[in-house]
C-alpha cells in the first residue's frame, strides 16, 4: 500500500479532528484545512458565510490537489472528498471525553492559550455543547450510513491516538 496523501477526517466537536489533522501535516508534509474554513470567509470585523457554489467551488479546488488533509464535521455536502480520498478517518471519540475537551477548549481560549476561529463566548460555548448532543443522536447514524459505501477507505478511531497503528503501517514515525 502507498502513504496516503488524500486524508478527510470527520467527527464532532471535540472528538480531536483539527489535533489528529495538524499532527498528520506534520508527519506526511501534506497541508490540512479546516471544513469551517471552507464554509465561512474569516475577517477581524467578523466571518462571512460563502454561497453553496462559492464553498463548493472552494472545496473542488482543495481536492484538485495532490494532497491534502481536510477535516470537519460536516458530511452532507464533501462527497466529493469523500470518493477522492485514500482514507476517510471517522473519529468515533467518547461523547464525555468530547465534553470535557470543548470544556478545555474554551478555556483555553477565554485565557488566550489557545487560537480560535471564532468568539469563544459563552454562547458559542453552549452551541457547541448542542452541536455535540445533535452530533451523538442524529449525525452520527447518518455519517456510519453514509460511509458504508466508502468501506474499504474508512477507518474508525474510538481516540486519534490509535492513529499510529495506521500510519505506523507505512512510516516508521514512531507514533503519532
């Protein structure tokens, strides 16, 4: 088997898919984006959401490439990543080790220890507590349903740790 260099990465808020993302980048020189980033144009004065064709377009362009990394939560529209990449890593973390990193998270970023896309605000706090709900109870059967056709690609991790019995079949990085 050859290094993959087309990787899509879907889980929940919390589940490690932005960690497990920059890391791989890292590891197999291969650029990463953010879905959010693909959905939303990032100004100071605040973000902006692009159209379906502007987003659709942008996403058609990153999977255009040689490689690429992109992660996210969002899965009814990137089935054009889906059937390009080499792996799609399903990150079928823990709902409460979920809820305590987006705890972590933002506190991290109130105190400024952490970057954010976004205002980490308490709205924004409770959002994502909601999202990560919404994500256990409907998104999840319905991405398991949705990836049932691109099965010999999937990998499901219970934790982005156990990567590195992954990648560790095709580099001898030590771990990831």
């Amino acid at each position: 088997m050859n290094i993959p260099n087309k990787i899509h990465i879907i889980g929940s808020v919390g589940s490690g898919k932005t960690t497990l993302a920059r890391t791989l980048s890292t590891k197999l020189q291969i650029p990463f984006y953010e879905l959010d980033n693909v959905v939303w144009k990032r100004f100071k004065t605040g973000d902006v959401r692009r159209t379906v064709d502007e987003r659709d377009d942008y996403l058609n362009s990153i999977i255009q490439t040689e490689a690429w990394i992109l992660e996210g939560v969002h899965y009814e529209w990137v089935s054009p990543s889906f059937q390009s990449a080499d792996w799609i890593i399903f990150l079928d973390t823990n709902f409460s080790k979920r809820k305590y990193r987006i705890t972590k998270r933002f506190i991290l970023q109130k105190i400024g220890l952490e970057k954010a896309n976004y205002q980490p605000t308490f709205k924004m706090f409770r959002k994502m507590f909601q999202w990560n709900t919404h994500f256990e109870h409907k998104s999840k059967p319905e991405i398991m349903k949705l990836l049932n056709q691109f099965h010999d690609k999937v990998i499901i991790l219970k934790d982005n740790s156990e990567i590195g019995d992954y990648v560790g079949k095709w580099l001898s990085i030590g771990g990831v």
